[in-house]
C-alpha cells in the first residue's frame, strides 16, 4: 500500500479546509467544544483515539526536564476529524509539570517539525492557556477545532518553562522528536528546533472528534508491536499497517487502531530496576494503557514472549496462558471484545533453548485451544514461521535478530488479520474457527 505519495499535495489541502470548515463554523456561532463534552465541532460525530503511546518510564539524562525549552512531538494519526484533543501525563514526574504554552499543527512534511501554515492551534485547559500536570497525574486538553486528515502527521509543541523534575516518556518513538530554547510553540517554522531526540515526551494519546470512525482496537503488547525494528520514520509497525487496511478496506469495521507496545513487556512481571522502560507487567497497566483510552472497543494482546525469553525465565505456560486469561477477562468485564495472538518464534536467538522452544509452543497450543478464552485468536505463529524451521521466522520476514519481524514481517502480520474478527461475534466452531480464517486469507 502506498504511503505519504502525496504528503506535499495533502498538507495544501488541508491547509485549505482549514480555512473553509472555519469560516463554517464561525458562520454558524459555535464556539471550540471543551474536552469531554458531546458537542459535536461542525457536525455530528464521536470521539475516537486516533494516536497513542505508552509512558514507560523518566527519561534517562533529564533529572530536571527541559527548562524553557519547547518540545516538539510528531505523531502519526490513524484517523482523520473536525476537532483535536491532547493527552499529557506526568506519571513518572516528582515534581508539578507546568505547561506555559501548548499547540497542535499539522506537519508540514513527514517527520518533519515544520507545520503546515494557517493550522497552527493553541491548547487550553479548563479555557486556561497554562497548565500544571501534578506530579504523577494525567490530564486532557481542552478540544481545538482543526480539520485533521487521516494517515497524516501532528505536531504537540509544548513549552516547559522551568525545571520540572523527571520527563515521562516512550522510549521507542521510531520517529524523531524535536527541542528549541525559549518558547517556540507557535513557531510554523521549525529552524529553531535543532535538538533532536527518539523519544515521545509527556504526550501519550491524541483524539479526534470524528464520524469516519467507530471505535478504537486497542494493541497491548511488547517491543514486537511497538515495532523497535520497523524502519525509522516510516510508520511501518504493524498496527500502522493494520490501521491502513482497517481505514480503506471495504467491509472492515470503522476503527482507529492504538498502539500500547511496550519493548521488552511481560504479562506477568514488572520490569526490573535495571530496565524501568520496560514498564510494569501487562496485568498492572491494563486499567491505564487500554481501558482508559476513548473509543475503546476491541483489545489485541500481543504478549508473552518476554516471560518466556527474559531471565528469571517463566517455563510453566500454565501460568503464562492463566495471565492470558485474565486479562480477557478483565477487559471483557468492560465491555471489549478481545482478540488474542500466538507467540512468534524466536529460534536462532541466542536464548533460545530446546526447553524454552517447548513453553512456546505448549502455550501457542493452549491459546488456539481456547483456554485464554479471548474471543477470537490470530494465528500470528502461522503466518511468519519458516515452513522449514517453525521454531525461526520466516528469512523474508526476519530483521536479523531472530525475534522481531522486519518491515514485510510486520505488513504480514497485519494482513493475518481477519477484519472481520475485530467486529464480529465469536466465531462458529470456536477460536480455532477464527484462526483458520485469519491464516486463510494470509495465505498460510
């Protein structure tokens, strides 16, 4: 599927909408809805999360912040809308974190911090243009109206005028981030902002006031879908690919898709001292990393490799399909339908072990088996193994290190997707039913 072909001609569109759907709704006396309420901006519509990110942990090599610095996010939208809201959290902050100054624009070119000119919108909190986020909280602006195209680039500019204690962020943005001195929020240039960084800091989830789409799947897995191997840039996860097919394939429910990959997650642990950014055990952060997200109606979990792979190793997979379980469970009780996925393999790493090779695949049986009691199941194994070696992903689909997929790994395991799974009810014949689908349509 083509992408960003046409990102110069889509930015001068969008430009122009601007200014039309503006004079629209000035024309037709609204004023800018406030985060949290149903009025609809220019028409009717739903609040959808349109992009998210997982915060992991302090960013390393920041005690104090980023004093009078202004921080440039680029984010990437899976669906498009008539108004914007932004999410900021200081989970890992000691210390209040005071916004002086916020926006949102649409980029201007691909990973770029240049904004396209005339969609440059302040945020506001509660109407204010300042906000103090207390030190382990999270808040919502204020909605802004701004005509957002699907598949296109935000930027969230945020200036943090004084010393502010620890930054929260992800760590694996696979997209360039960038800082300038002073406050240059609304600057649509972006000359001033030379530093550079791989991270997204403070922001974790952008919504969109929309009627193009319904819901949210949710992804809640590890390094594999926070795509650490996919090219740098390219937004090329996996759930970037699914959430193209979700947006233009006829029949496929009308969802957005979130990513909640964390890199080197567990089901079952919280990451050790050593490596805070591999944040708390998927148990721990279901609540705030899924639940908690708008439009949420389908979850994907996408995990247990690490309890297997990473020491203190887990080798009992009764215990690895039981935190399965209840993590179905759990989201179940809110009403989302949840879709699981086999582990892939990671034969030719260098933990991989005869015995390990075992729990996987003891696991993998379970979950096709209908033990986790997810709704639907995926058949991810099936899909990038090597015919050959099924404990190896497939040479085509490996990026070297012989557990994470590259980029055709990633697109293979978005089109092993069933669209139809993440709406439908169970389907006959069980979990298995849906996997044979699922690897039908893959080819496999």
């Amino acid at each position: 599927m083509a992408r960003r072909t046409g990102y110069p001609l889509l930015a001068g569109l969008a430009a122009v909408a601007v200014l039309v759907s503006a004079a629209i709704f000035v024309g037709a006396g609204g004023g800018t809805p406030r985060a949290g309420t149903t009025v609809a901006p220019v028409a009717s519509g739903t609040w959808v999360g349109a992009w998210s990110a997982a915060p992991v942990s302090a960013e390393p090599g920041a005690p104090e912040g980023h004093p009078d610095a202004s921080l440039r996010n680029v984010v990437h939208l899976s669906a498009g809308g008539s108004a914007a809201r932004v999410r900021l959290s200081n989970l890992f902050g000691t210390r209040p974190l005071v916004v002086a100054h916020a926006t949102v624009a649409l980029a201007a070119t691909p990973g770029g911090p240049a904004a396209v000119p005339g969609t440059m919108r302040r945020l506001t909190f509660g109407t204010h243009p300042e906000v103090t986020v207390p030190a382990g909280a999270e808040l919502t602006s204020d909605a802004v109206r701004l005509d957002v195209p699907a598949d296109s680039g935000l930027l969230v500019t945020l200036h943090t005028p004084a010393a502010s204690g620890p930054v929260t962020h992800h760590r694996f943005a696979r997209q360039t981030g960038y800082l300038a001195r002073g406050d240059r929020a609304a600057d649509v240039s972006g000359a001033a902002y030379t530093g550079r960084t791989t991270h997204w800091r403070y922001v974790t989830a952008v919504d969109v006031w929309t009627d193009r789409a319904e819901g949210a799947v949710v992804v809640l897995g590890d390094s594999i879908t926070d795509g650490i191997t996919a090219t740098f840039g390219a937004d090329h996860r996996w759930t970037d690919f699914l959430a193209d097919r979700l947006r233009t394939e006829p029949g496929a429910p009308r969802y957005t898709v979130l990513n909640q990959g964390v890199s080197g997650n567990r089901i079952l642990r919280d990451a050790p001292r050593r490596s805070p950014a591999n944040g708390p055990a998927a148990l721990t952060r279901l609540e705030r990393d899924v639940l908690s997200h708008t439009g949420a109606e389908v979850l994907v979990v996408q995990l247990g490799i690490n309890d297997i792979l990473k020491a203190p190793h887990q080798t009992d997979p009764a215990r690895i399909t039981a935190g399965l379980a209840e993590l179905a469970r759990r989201a179940q009780r809110h009403g989302l339908r949840v879709v699981g996925t086999t582990l892939l393999p990671f034969g030719g790493h260098p933990k991989h072990s005869a015995r390990l090779e075992a729990v996987r695949r003891e696991v993998n049986e379970r979950v096709l088996r209908g033990d986790t009691g997810f709704d639907a199941v995926v058949d991810l194994d099936a899909a990038l193994r090597d015919p050959g070696r099924p404990e190896r992903l497939r040479p085509a689909y490996d990026s070297g290190d012989h557990v994470h997929p590259n980029d055709a790994g990633f697109r293979a395991m978005a089109e092993a997707v069933d669209p139809a799974l993440l709406g439908a009810a169970p389907p006959r014949g069980g979990a298995r039913a849906g996997v044979r689908a699922a690897a039908e349509q893959a080819g496999h």
